[in-house]
C-alpha cells in the first residue's frame, strides 16, 4: 500500500497478546496509530465479549475501527477491508498504521485484495426473488456445495447472492471469494506464534476475567444482531445462561472450549500465510522483548517517510 508511512500488520491467535504487543511497539517507535483488523472489536457494545483494547489503552495511543459499527450492522471482508484500507491510507499520511488483529479473512483482504465478484444482475434477481428460500438453497448446493457448508442458508440475502454469483460467472460463488487481487503482497507483517498449551492456558485464564468485567450484561444488552456479530464466541453460551438452560461453570467451560477451537484454526490459517513471519513467544517473554525483537525485523526505512 503506497503511504508516506507504509502499514506493519501484527497478527495471531486469540489470547496471544497482541494488544500488549502494539502498545510497547506504540510507545517505542512513537509515531503509530493502531487499526483493528478484528471482525468482533469492530463492533460498539461488544467489548469484553471481543477483547477489545480497554478505554485507557485506546487513550495511550490513537486507535481506528474499534467499535465503530452497531451490532445490528453487517460487515464482511470486503465491506471492512474498504474501511481499512482507506483508515490505513489516511493514517498513512502523518503516522504509521499499525494494523492489529487475528480475523485472518479479513487481514487476508485487506492485504491481498478480494477479486471482484460480478454487479447484481436486475433481471435475474427478479427471477431469483419469485422462488422459495428451499429451492435458491437447493440450487445453490448443488452448484457451489463446498460454498453452501460455509453459509448461513437460512439467510436468504446470503444465498440469493451467492448463487446469483455462480449463475452470472459460471463458477463456484466460493471460488471466487477465495481469489485475490494481489498474491505476492510486499508486506512488513508478523504473526505472534506461542505454543498450544500456553495459548490455551491464556485462554482457559481470560475466561472467567470477561465474566468478572460483565459480560453477562453486555450479552443481555445486545439486540437485533448482525450474522456477523452473532458469531462471536460467546453470545451463544451465554445466551444460553440467560435462559436457565446451564449454569456459569458450564457457560465458562463452553466458552473457553469454542475459544481454545477457534485459536487452533487461527493459528493453521496464518502457517499457510508466508507474507505473515512468526514470532516466537514464551510463557516469560514481555512484550517488550517481544516488540523489539519485532523491530529487529524492520529495515530502518520502511518506518520513515
């Protein structure tokens, strides 16, 4: 991305410390603005349940992205690499953009650009408007069934698209989402690396702080939520909680468990990502050994203008 101040992206699984990390890399470089590339932190009201940097962190250093969507609002990818990229050229001009977060889809968009997929087509989505969500959904599986898997197919929005995209180009709707503008991305980009055992331990650990910090009243709060923001871990579990149908103990432990789930797909998304080099961290290390061990990796000139 071509900035006065070109972007450093800092990635890795939940729970393995990346807010610590951008804050010393903040506070020891100096010039830097830090950019979510979390697709739950994006959202207002959802901050424990997210992990999202707390208010005093977001003081310390300017912050962009971060609860800047109601809950009730979609985003994809491609909506909030849009986003992205233009914060990112805009801090770009008067400070370096730090883009933080662990949504490998949409740090994959952002850096690599999703391939374009074709413009609605009136008069095919009028014939595809008179059918019944039943058939779109059959139509779609048998024309893109690895796409369907993915899909929330009770969403009619979702699937009229998605085959509306198979019909119009002749190939699978989830082929051409997992296309990219850009496959050899010039990138200063990191992924924090630390064992299972300690990642989940970190979890197992962070669990039951987010019900210390409230949670609870936060998941009660939320209506009218988006198909995005209804997947983030713990809605569910706790939803569940609210309605008598388990207990904390078990909302905790279900919780920690789809967490300690989806760190493990986080981490064999970024191994297969070779712009993103791993760094190796220890149950000991500080983040500001962590940080400079980051910057030893930065040639001098990608950091000034």
């Amino acid at each position: 991305m071509n900035t006065p101040f070109p972007p450093v992206y800092l990635a890795g699984p939940t729970g393995s410390g990346k807010t610590a990390i951008a804050l010393e890399l903040a506070r020891i470089i100096g010039q830097v603005e830090i950019i979510n590339a979390d697709a739950f932190q994006v959202y207002r009201g959802m901050e424990v349940i997210s992990a999202a940097p707390t208010a005093a962190e977001r003081e310390a250093v300017p912050h962009h992205l971060f609860g800047v969507l109601e809950p009730s609002e979609p985003c994809d990818a491609a909506a909030f690499a849009e986003k992205a990229r233009a914060t990112i050229a805009e801090v770009g001009e008067r400070a370096i953009p730090l883009v933080v977060g662990g949504s490998g889809l949409y740090l994959k968009a952002i850096t690599h650009g999703l391939a374009p997929t074709p413009k609605s087509d009136p008069l095919l989505r009028a014939e595809l408007d008179k059918k019944s969500l039943d058939d779109l959904v059959s139509h779609y599986r048998h024309l893109d069934p690895s796409g369907a898997e993915v899909t929330n197919l009770k969403n009619r929005r979702y699937v009229t698209r998605n085959l509306e995209i198979c019909l119009l180009t002749g190939q699978a709707a989830s082929t051409l989402k997992s296309e990219w503008q850009n496959n050899q991305p010039d990138l200063t980009a990191f992924y924090l690396k630390r064992s299972r055992e300690d990642i989940y331990e970190r979890i197992n650990q962070r669990t039951p702080m987010m019900f210390a910090a409230g949670v609870i009243s936060e998941v009660r709060a939320l209506r009218g939520l988006s198909p995005t923001a209804e997947k983030a871990i713990g809605v569910r579990e706790i939803r569940e909680l609210l309605a008598n149908k388990i207990d904390e103990a078990s909302c905790i432990e279900a919780i920690q468990q789809a967490t300690r789930r989806y760190a493990k797909r986080q981490e064999s998304w970024f191994k297969r990502e070779p712009a993103f080099l791993p760094v190796e961290m220890k149950e000991t290390s500080s983040a500001s050994s962590v940080a400079n061990r980051i910057l030893a990796q930065i040639p001098p000139f990608s950091l000034e203008p």
